[in-house]
C-alpha cells in the first residue's frame, strides 16, 4: 500500500528545510535515545481521533506557517470539495461531504470519522510531502499526501489521488491494520523480523512490537532505522537507512511531545477518572495511592472522551495484574511479586478469576522490576508488618509475637499503601509489653484485651526506652478496649496478687495511702518481675512525679503535699538526707490526699487568728496555753501559715502540757529538749499526756532520761512520789534517798503542775 522507497531517501534530502522551522509547541528536540523500535507510538496516542478539533488543526498549520510563497496554496489554506462517505466498520463516524471545506476540517473530520489522531494525520502529511511546513507546495504533493496506495514497485493508483482521499484511506487503512492484526506480517505482542532497508543486504533487525499502533506503522512503512539513521537523527545516515518511522516519531516528538508517553494511564480533559488501559479495555483506577503504584507505566496522558469512550470498561484497578504468559503478581513500588497459588492470590485480595486481576501487555508487565514470590508476611516502608490471610491483614508487633503465632519469618517489604485494600483485622501481639503508637511518641502498656496509655512524663519511670519491641498503628491499638484513665503503673501479675507499683528501673510494695486503693493491672510475671524488687514504698516515705515538683508523704490512709523544702526538711529524721520515690503522675493523681504537709514542730499561727498551735508532725495542730510547753520540748521555730492550710490540720483534743508520747514511750519536757519516763515512773509524772506523731517524734531531742527526782529554778529538789513533789530538806538527805541518782532540772510550771506533798 505504500509509495517507492525511493521517494523516503530522496526526502531525507528534505530534512535540511524540516529542521529549519522551529516548532513553537515542542519543548525540547527529540532525543534519539530515547526511540524503542517496538513502541514507536501509543495506542492511545494513535487512536485518539478527538486529540485536535477543527479549529485546533489549523491554528496549528498556521504556527507552522505564516505565509505562502506567492503562486502557491500552502496546506493552511488548501480548500477542496469533499464527498460524503458511509458509516463502516473502519470509519463508524462517517463523512459528511462538503462543497468547499479547508484542509484543517478534513483532518480533524476525518480523524473522528475513523478514530485516528488528527496528529498522527498531520505527523503523516509532514513525513509524507512536507506539506505542513512547505511554503510552496507543488499539486502533486497534495495528490499523494500520504502516500497511501503508492507502492514501492509501481505509481500511486489514481484512485485515491487527491487531498481528501489520500487522508481519509489512510485513517481508514491504519484502522483495518488494528482489527485485523493477524491478517499482516507485523502483529503486536511477538518478536518480529523488520528489514532495514529495501536493499535485503542490508540485513534486518528483531524488533518486539509492543502494540497495534507501532505495528499499523511497520505496516504502512515496512522498514525500520539503524544506528546510522538514528546517530544522525535530523539528517541522513548510510546507504542502508531508511527514515519512515524514524522521521515519523521525531516530528511527532517534536511538534506534541513523546508519543509513547501515556499510553496505558489516561484521562480526559472533562473527567477526572484516571483509567489503566490495556488492549481495548479501560479499567478505573480508585486512587492516588494506586495510581502512584503505577508509575512504572508512565505519566497520565490526556485523551479524547471519544478515544476513551470506544474502549470498553473493565472492572476497578485493584492491586494485581496479570501478564500473556498467565502469571498473576502483586504488585507496588515499582515491583511485581508473583503469586504463588490462586490461594495466596485470595489472601491478598486478588483471585484466579478475571474479575480478580488486571491484564497487562507484555511491555506494561515488563514495565515492573520483577521481585521475589510474595509471602504470607508483608512489611511497609514505615516499619510496619502485616500477616495476610484471607483478603485481612493483621499488623505483627515483632519477632516474638510473630514466632509465637507460628508465623514464618519470610517477608517482602513495599510501601505502606500496598495494603490499603485489606481489611485490617485484630493485631498479633505477645501480652503484657509496651508499645508505640506509629508514627507518634505515644507509648501504652498492651494488658489482656486491654491498652493502657503511658502519661507524656511516665515514660522514664516505667523505662519504656528499653522495653518497647516494636510499633503498632492507631487503627491496630484501636482493636484494644482503651482504658478510662492513664497507666498508673500499679501492677499485679500471678505471683504478685497483691500489687506493686513502678518507679524508675524497679518495683515497690506500696502499703500507703489505701483507704482508696488504686486498681492493679494484671501482667505476667514476666513483665512483672523484670523489673527488680526496692525497698516498699510505706508509710513515712515520701513520693513524686517526673512531671510535678511536689512531694507527697506517704500515709496509711493517703499522701500529703508536703508545702516545701523545709518542711521536707522537718519531715525527715535528723541528720539524713531527704528521699525520694519517682511515681508516675497518674499513680498520685488516683490516691487519696490529705491537707499540705506544714512544717512539723514548728509553732504556726494564721494572719487571721492569734492561737498559735505546734505543728504535730502531718497528723493534726496541738493547742497550749504558754509557750514554755513547746519551748521545753525544745521547739522553738515559729512561722505564719494560712487560715486554709491550718484549718485543715485537725486540732488535736488534749492542750500540750510537760508530757508527751512517741508510741509506748513517755517522756517529759525539761530543759528544751525530751526525757524518757521509764514504765514505773509514769504515775510519778501525773500529766496528760499528748501523741505526738512519727515525723515529730523522729525530731525530738533526747535528753536523759528522767528520775523520780526534780530541781526548780529555785534550787529545791523534790521526790516524785504517787503523783505528788516532795520537798527534800537537805542535799545530804536527796543523797541519802537517791542513791546515786541524779535529779531533772525543770522549769518553775513544770513544778507548780505537780501537787506538793509532805517532806520525803
């Protein structure tokens, strides 16, 4: 069907005066490495027959040129009577004749009228006759515009002479090559054997024919170049070139882009919908994620609603394609995994059916990076595992959850959006273990059925650092009933029922602050006992978070502020130094608190009130009547508090007098400092005697300990008998009745409390 191909090397002379006109539409020169004998034009780019309308075509022609050289008609002004041509197989659009229409109405007309590019026709006339740049254009180019019907051994057939026929029968005949392709020796999706010059000694090259448009070229222009048609790419080569098809897809590059690129991903300018196409079948692709897997493929490309609405629809790109040899992959990343049962297809949401794979040509799978068999584990970019099984994925914590749940260890690793497809299911993950939320710095402790989330702060106490294997997503933890209140680090596991709470790197018994008991959380003892066991957290010991500067007493029934560093200070037993438990903040947060721990043994009164009170340890505020009772106790500090923070010490019942107990001790106040009543005694010391508490108790100064005998200020020396003094006449008589004892120098209310009785 073709014209001599004499005529193509005698218009590769012409080349000089196509390169001498720069297009205005191209970007940059086409680049002769890039031209793939097997894929010298899409199909998409071929068959789009909606790509220019009328007016498109010959703003197009005028670009290209602006003027005739005078005498002469030049294609953009060409005009010629046209016959009306019926609706066929090859030209379902048919030709509505016209008495007097432009050269650019025909090409557009006739591209839509048979489905090929108005392009591709204008690329045609160009390699042809030059007669989209030709300034000065003889009849006779017009006659055998495109070469159709001139065949290499004899002349053009009069028949198709002329403007209009020569383009409408070349459209036509490009259409016959596609829906008959096994009717010619060039055929899309095989190796076929391509001469590269007319001259057979000029040998010929296998070339694979990647689709029906680049074999409707083969056809039309049986030879294909060689390397010295391409090394010289806008000019001539050797003796054996030829220069058809190269000329063919240079000018298209130049004047519309690549012609190859977009030729599977497509779209229209009035639809966003992006369609996978693939022979004569569009299927829809769903999303940006899978488009993005799809690069392989190409760029998306801009068709006509024609060229996409003649092909036929196929179901939703899903994350599998098929290749003509039958193998299905999985494919992402620019990888195609093979399947390696319709089982295993299955489990990845895909199947053996054809509604369960895309088919691809050889050239669109070929475009994916072959990788290794897929495996029932799949790992993403981000870090992420997933176990897949029957169309779910189940996100695995680590090695160990994966081992425990007898999950092989193989894994292929894409990106995260490989998976979106699948449902996800209830993640596999070993209890009683730290995790992190992917993606966040949020920690939770994995309990039963249950999540515990780690407070921001905790997470030094509880040393997540060290013990948090892996990472699950949100979506994943969202399988775990989430807990109403942050972790506390309480814990309980079968060997420890009781309870005991973390601090940093160990574990404490906690006896204090139960009249409300926080709720343990049962872990193994594997967790449980990796922490080692410290000293118990009982009560008289202090506590605090990493978050929060206040320290907390601990008591039986709850735990008390304490107001600052001296009353720390005057909380601890003398000459120690304070210290301290780090408890995470929701552990303090769920304990019962008490009033603000003042300053134990100090004298402390409100702006408000005059009573002064002592400071009784954290247990509650002691009244006296003169301050020689706290002074002779040795407490001497005094300091101004609120009218809040007084008031909610309780007020203890008895007023302080010389007597005072620490648990079953007795001791009496002399001197500022306390001295032990031996159990005899006590009767001797006929006072009212007030608790004091283990914090003030801890601070007391121990004086010797008190005798049955007394000195006042003014010299007399008493003996304690049944709760009365007995004056001693004479220091020779105290010597004779004490034995050797000595005597406890009091204050003169300390005497005058106790009644007087005869001479002992």
């Amino acid at each position: 069907m073709k014209r001599p191909i004499v005529f193509l090397v005698t218009l590769a002379l012409l080349v000089p005066l196509l390169t001498a006109v720069t297009p205005p539409q191209r970007a940059e020169a086409a680049n002769a490495a890039l031209f793939d004998p097997g894929n010298i034009i899409s199909d998409a780019n071929m068959y789009d027959g909606g790509a220019l309308n009328a007016a498109q075509v010959q703003g197009f022609l005028e670009q290209r040129v602006t003027s005739c050289v005078a005498g002469y008609t030049c294609l953009r002004d060409y005009r010629q009577a046209t016959p009306t041509m019926p609706a066929s197989a090859f030209c379902p659009g048919g030709y509505a004749g016209s008495s007097n229409e432009r050269a650019s109405d025909i090409i557009a007309k006739v591209g839509a009228a048979c489905n090929i590019s108005p392009k591709v026709l204008i690329v045609l006339l160009e390699k042809e006759q030059s007669l989209v740049t030709m300034r000065n254009p003889p009849a006779s180019r017009f006659d055998r515009a495109t070469g159709f019907s001139c065949p290499d051994t004899a002349p053009c057939d009069p028949a198709f002479a002329g403007f209009f026929y020569q383009v409408y029968y070349a459209a036509r005949q490009f259409q016959k090559y596609a829906q008959n392709p096994a009717g010619w020796n060039y055929q899309a999706g095989r190796v076929n054997s391509i001469l590269y010059h007319p001259n057979a000694a000029c040998g010929r090259g296998n070339v694979y024919i990647q689709n029906k448009a680049t074999a409707g070229l083969y056809i039309y222009t049986p030879y294909q170049p060689n390397a010295a048609a391409l090394g010289n790419l806008y000019g001539t080569g050797d003796g054996c070139s030829s220069y058809g098809n190269r000329n063919f897809w240079r000018i298209y590059s130049d004047w519309f882009g690549s012609p190859t690129v977009g030729s599977s991903l497509l779209r229209s300018a009035s639809n966003a919908t992006v369609y996978l196409v693939s022979g004569d079948t569009k299927y829809p692709v769903p999303s940006m994620a899978v488009l993005a897997s799809l690069a392989p493929l190409g760029q998306v490309a801009y068709v006509s609603d024609n060229y996409l609405n003649a092909l036929t629809t196929g179901h939703t790109v899903g994350r599998s394609i098929r290749g003509p040899d039958g193998s299905i992959y999985f494919y992402d990343a620019g990888k195609k995994l093979p399947f390696i049962s319709c089982d295993q297809a299955f489990d990845y949401g895909a199947s053996c059916e054809p509604d369960g794979y895309v088919q691809l040509t050889e050239a669109q799978v070929s475009a994916f990076v072959t990788g290794p068999a897929l495996t029932s584990v799949l790992g993403t970019a981000t870090g992420g595992r997933y176990y897949i099984q029957d169309g779910t994925k189940a996100e695995i914590l680590d090695d160990v959850s994966q081992a425990a749940a007898g999950i092989p260890a193989a894994m292929n690793v894409l990106s995260d959006n490989a998976l979106a497809h699948l449902r996800l299911v209830a993640p596999i993950a070993r209890d009683s273990v730290f995790v992190l939320t992917r993606g966040t710095s949020t920690y939770s402790l994995i309990a039963g059925t249950e999540r515990h989330l780690v407070a921001a702060g905790s997470e030094g106490v509880f040393g997540v650092a060290t013990r948090t294997p892996g990472s699950l997503t949100a979506a994943s933890l969202d399988f775990y009933t989430a807990a109403s209140s942050p972790m506390t680090g309480y814990l309980s596991s079968p060997s420890v029922p009781e309870g005991q709470v973390l601090t940093v790197g160990q574990r404490l018994a906690f006896s204090g602050g139960t009249s409300a008991p926080v709720r343990s959380v049962q872990v193994s003892d594997e967790f449980l006992l990796g922490y080692p066991l410290g000293v118990p957290l009982a009560p008289a010991s202090f506590l605090k978070s990493p978050t929060n500067g206040t320290i907390y007493v601990v008591m039986p029934t709850d735990i008390r502020p304490i107001s600052g560093w001296s009353a720390l200070l005057a909380l601890t037993p003398t000459g120690t130094t304070p210290s301290y438990a780090t408890i995470a903040q929701p552990f303090i947060d769920a304990l019962p608190k008490g009033p603000v721990a003042l300053n134990s043994g100090t004298m402390a009164r409100s702006p408000s009130d005059a009573t002064v009170f002592l400071v009784n340890g954290v247990s509650d505020k002691i009244a006296f009547s003169s301050f020689f009772f706290p002074v002779e106790a040795g407490f001497t500090e005094f300091s101004y508090t609120t009218e809040q923070r007084l008031a909610a010490y309780p007020t203890n019942a008895k007023l302080m007098g010389f007597g005072l107990t620490c648990g079953t001790n007795y001791y009496v106040s002399a001197g500022g400092s306390v001295h032990l009543v031996a159990p005899e005694l006590i009767a001797s010391y006929p006072f009212d005697w007030v608790a004091l508490d283990p914090f003030l108790c801890a601070k007391l100064r121990i004086g010797v300990p008190a005798t049955s005998f007394i000195r006042t200020p003014d010299g007399s020396i008493y003996q304690l008998v049944g709760g009365e003094k007995r004056p001693i006449a004479s220091f020779a008589r105290f010597q004779e009745l004490s034995g050797g004892q000595s005597y406890l120098n009091v204050a003169a209310l300390f005497g005058s409390a106790l009644p007087t009785g005869p001479l002992a």
